[in-house]
C-alpha cells in the first residue's frame, strides 16, 4: 500500500513545492494561520485535490467548511467565481462541481484541522482516507 509521506513528496516534487515552515507563534490567530499553512499540501494529497484551478477550487471548498466560512477562504471562492464570471463562463458548471464536490466531502469527513501528521507518514493513504470518512471521488 502506498504510504502518506510518498504522495505527498511527489506532489512536492512534481509541483517544485515544499513544505512551509511558519515563524514564530504567539497568538491564537498566528497558530491558526501557521498550522493552515504548513498542512495546505498535506490537505492536498488526502482528500485527493490536486493543484489544477479546479482542485484548488475543491480545496478551498473544503476548507470553508471545515474552518467555519472564514472571511480568507470564503474570498478565495469568491475570487475564483468572479474570475469564471468574467473570462470563462463556460467553465462555470466545473467551478461549481468542484466547490460542491469540496464542501460535500468535508461535510462527510472528520475535522483535518489539528491533525498531527507526523505521526501518519508510514501509514498508508488508504488509511488515512478511510480513517477520516474522506470520500474523494464522485
């Protein structure tokens, strides 16, 4: 079975990414942000959103439902529904299924936020998903 750790470092990989590393914390609202930061491709690989405009769309979907419809997440949907709206019309149903398929998937699933991931790395993907109630495709 392939472990978390291997998806996630091709995603790395294959995006030219790597993890951030936040600074120093001191505030709740620091805390948030940092752990939001350094677990956003880690979010990526389990609930299988990849890094296309339509999956980040996913991502951000997800996110908004899990972190209770923040003011930053609900304006990244709202800037990517802006940008449909304005230049690509035609791919209006896809933006729309992304966002739902997003929300309906973090609705099903247990919170990811506060996860310590560390401690998954040999678990494998599978796992993780089916340990989370992540159902991934529809």
């Amino acid at each position: 079975m392939i472990k978390l750790f291997l998806p996630l470092a091709h995603h790395l990989l294959s995006n030219n990414l790597q993890l951030l590393k936040p600074g120093p914390v001191e505030t709740d609202s620091q805390f948030l942000l940092a752990h939001i930061t350094e677990t956003h491709d880690i979010w990526h690989i389990v609930t299988g959103s990849n890094t296309s405009v339509l999956g980040e769309i996913q991502l951000e979907a997800f996110c908004v439902s899990q972190l209770y419809a923040s003011r930053f997440w609900l304006g990244l949907l709202t800037k990517n529904l802006l940008k449909v709206v304005l230049y690509d019309i035609e791919l209006s149903t896809k933006y729309m299924d992304a966002i739902t398929q997003g929300w309906i998937m973090a609705k099903q699933a247990k919170p990811l936020f506060g996860i310590e991931w560390n401690l998954l790395w040999e678990t494998p993907l599978a796992d993780v998903r089916n340990s989370l109630n992540i159902i991934h495709e529809f």
